[in-house]
C-alpha cells in the first residue's frame, strides 16, 4: 500500500489520536509507550527463537554427517583385500575313486551248542564252569538215572519173556505140522498153530524195541559236549533236579566268528558274497581281514535294510563272540571323477559349497557331492565346479561372498586383511 493513501471508509490513526489526545493527552503518551516497549519485547524473542532452530538444524546435519562417515570409513576398511598363500588354495583334479561301503554289527560265534537234559533226575556231578575247555564228546556231568535204569531192567525181563514164549510157540507149531501130515488134526488146528508162532516172534520183536529204546535213553542222558570249545554260560549246579530239555550249560567254538551287519536297499547291488572285507574291531589297531559269506534275500520292515553276514577267521582266539566290529568293502572305481580336498567343502542350510576366487573376489559355489574318500581326504563334486576353478583348500571363518581376495606367496604382516583360520574340525563352518 502507497504511503498517504487509505481505503474508502478507513480513518487515519494520526488523526484520530491527534482527536482523542484532546480531552487527555498524558494517558494517551503513556499508552503508546507501552505499546512500543512490547513490540520490541516480541522481536527479541523471535530472534532468539530463530536462533536456537538455526542451532538445532545445524546439530542435526552435523550428527548425519558423521553417521554418514562412519559406514564410509568401515566400507574403507572391509575394501582390504583378504590374502591367501598357495597352500590354502587349490584346483579340482580328476582321480579315481574308490567306493567304500560301511556296516557295522557285533561279532557272533556260528558253532554254538547248547548241552540239555535229555531225562528228568538229579544232577549229580558238573565238572566245567564259565571258561573251561572242553573236547567233542567229553562227558561233563552226571544225572541221576535210577528211573531210566530201572525200565532198561523191565525191558530186559520182557524181552527174555518173549523169547521163552517163541520158543514154547516153535515147539509146538512143529508138533503140530507133523500131526497134520498124519491126519491126526485138521488143517484150521494147524493154521491156529501157525498164527500163534507169529504173534510169539512179534511180541519179541516188541520187546526187543522197548529196551532198545530205554538203552539210548540212558546214553543219551549222559551229559557230554557235542562239540569242541570253550563252555560259555552254565546253568544249574550239582543238587539241583533238572527236567527233561533244560539247559545245563552253553559250549562255543571261537575258531570262526561272523559279523552280522545290515546295508541299504541303494548299496547292496554292489555287494556279492566271496567279496573280501577289511574289519575293524574294537580293542585292535590293525583290521584283519574277511570276506562276505551270504546276503539275505530281502529287506527288514521298518529298516528297509538288508542283512550281510562277513565271516572271520579267528585263529588263535584272539577275539570274542559280543565285540563291536565295523567292515570296510572298498569297491574300485573304473572312471576318473572331478575331485577337491575334503576341508574344502562347507555345508549351509542342508547344501554343500566350496569358496572360489573368482576375479579377485570371493563366490560361494553350491555343489553336489558324490562319492568321499577319508584316506585320500577327497570328496567327488558331480555339478557346480569345474576343473579350472580356483578353490578354497580349507575352511575359513567371517567370509562373505564378494569380498575381494588374492593369492599371494607370503601373508603380509599385517595380519588384518587375513581371514580367522578355523579349526579343524569334522563339522562344516556354515557361515556364509
């Protein structure tokens, strides 16, 4: 708005305090001074509030700023490259490998005799315990055997019974056949005659039958080992009265023993039987070996395994029916494989990887393994490398994919740029 000019219908204050400083003029000067006094109140204070916002606002970009150059100065910092010498990098070679299946079982003795009472009585006489050797045929104890002998008597007598009566019956059919021939009685007297001879012959055969039979019961009921070997377990002691079939004591022969493992459904084509084995048992540094001696036909229920029996020598007696022992087949390979060292190989997340360096900076590669050899400390990669990769020869802990990386002939001493080296350790690192 021009100074000097006012809107139609607006009264100029000059005027109007000119008019109104007529009846009054002190009060009025007093009111005007206050006024002024407090507009210049309010635009110190605006000042002051316009300085603190300007303060705050610069605080403000000053506290960015920094924020902003400490993650500048760290990626500064994580842009050292990592070193690597020539030992801790390698490349994939083709070799063969060798399959190794595995399986593992208690050692079983096949020659195992159980010695029994063959008749009830009272065990006289036990002449072995745990551990003793015996021979085959040995006799090892004594039952009482007054009953069986008793009936071997009663046999006897019925048997000598039978013979006085054939021969009583032979008298007098021959008597009778030279009656007949003189007609001096018919021929029906001559076939009773006749029947009665034969019914005498049968009755001792009968008779002859049973005693047989009471004498191998009593030589049966002898106790004797059936085999040669070493008595396992007994039973009972001498006193007791024992039933017929109980068990007296157990006799194992430890010259062979068997390894009864189990495979999987997907390895046992690879298997046959005359393969040799090496097995491993416990208590014994070296393997010795074997050799697989049958297969079974079919696959357990619940385990979808099928069961391999190995059989093992075992002169001297050095082991025992009950060790743990594990069996190595190793299966040779007729085709070369592309393969790394076994450290090489990391798993994450239930997948197999290698570290390469790959344009001077690091790449996790996911792999497929196959077969693994823990002599030769290689592991078969089917997919996801190639021979001319440059790998990660073992494992290394706080890598990060992308990171850049060199091979250099000595680590400087810096030491910082270095990755942590992991332990060695059967579990893969699954840092990533």
């Amino acid at each position: 708005m021009v100074r000097g000019f006012l809107p139609p219908g607006t009264a100029n204050p000059q005027l109007v305090a000119r008019g109104a400083a007529v009846p009054g003029s002190g009060s009025t000067l007093a009111a005007m001074k206050i006024s002024s006094r407090n507009t210049r109140r309010g635009l110190w204070v605006g000042s002051a509030v316009a300085v603190l916002a300007v303060v705050a606002l610069g605080l403000a970009l000053a506290q960015r700023a920094g924020g902003s150059a400490q993650p500048s100065a760290a990626k500064g910092k994580a842009e050292v490259p990592l070193e690597f010498t020539p030992a801790e990098v390698a490349r994939p070679i083709l070799a063969k490998m060798p399959m190794v299946v595995e399986f593992s079982g208690p050692l079983v003795a096949p020659r195992t005799a159980i010695v029994r009472a063959k008749a009830a009585g009272t065990l006289l006489t036990l002449d072995v315990a745990e551990g003793s050797r015996v021979r085959a045929g040995q006799v090892i104890g004594q039952i009482d055997l007054s009953d069986l002998q008793t009936k071997v008597s009663d046999r006897a007598a019925l048997v000598e019974s039978a013979q006085a009566s054939l021969a009583e019956a032979e008298r007098q059919h021959t008597a009778n056949v030279g009656l007949a021939a003189q007609n001096f009685i018919s021929s029906t007297a001559l076939q009773s005659s006749q029947a009665r001879l034969d019914a005498a012959r049968a009755q001792l055969k009968s008779a002859q039958a049973q005693l047989a039979v009471s004498r191998i019961g009593v030589t049966e009921a002898t106790l004797a080992s059936p085999i040669a070997g070493i008595v396992g377990k007994r039973f009972v002691v001498p006193g007791e009265k024992v039933s017929a079939e109980q068990q007296v004591v157990t006799v194992v022969d430890l010259s062979t023993l068997e390894l009864a493992g189990s495979v999987g459904t997907h390895e046992i084509s690879l298997l046959r039987p005359g393969l040799a084995v090496e097995v491993r048992v416990e208590g014994r540094s070296t393997p010795v070996s074997g050799r697989i001696d049958r297969i079974a036909p079919s696959a357990e229920a619940g385990t979808r395994a099928i069961g391999v029996v190995v059989v093992l020598e075992n002169k001297g007696e050095k082991f025992r029916a009950g060790q743990y022992a594990e069996a190595h087949v190793v299966l040779a390979d007729d085709a070369t494989r592309l393969t790394v060292p076994s450290g090489a190989v990391g798993q994450a997340s239930g997948q197999d990887y290698v570290w390469t360096i790959e344009k001077g900076a690091l790449v996790r590669r996911i792999v497929i393994t196959g077969r693994k050899d823990a002599a030769a400390g290689r592991v078969e990669v089917s997919k996801g490398l190639d021979s001319e990769a440059q790998i990660l020869a073992a494992r290394f802990d706080n890598l990060k994919e992308g990171t850049q990386a060199r091979i250099v002939a000595q680590r400087s001493g810096a030491g910082a740029s270095a990755p942590a080296r992991a332990l060695a350790s059967s579990t893969p690192s699954t840092s990533s």
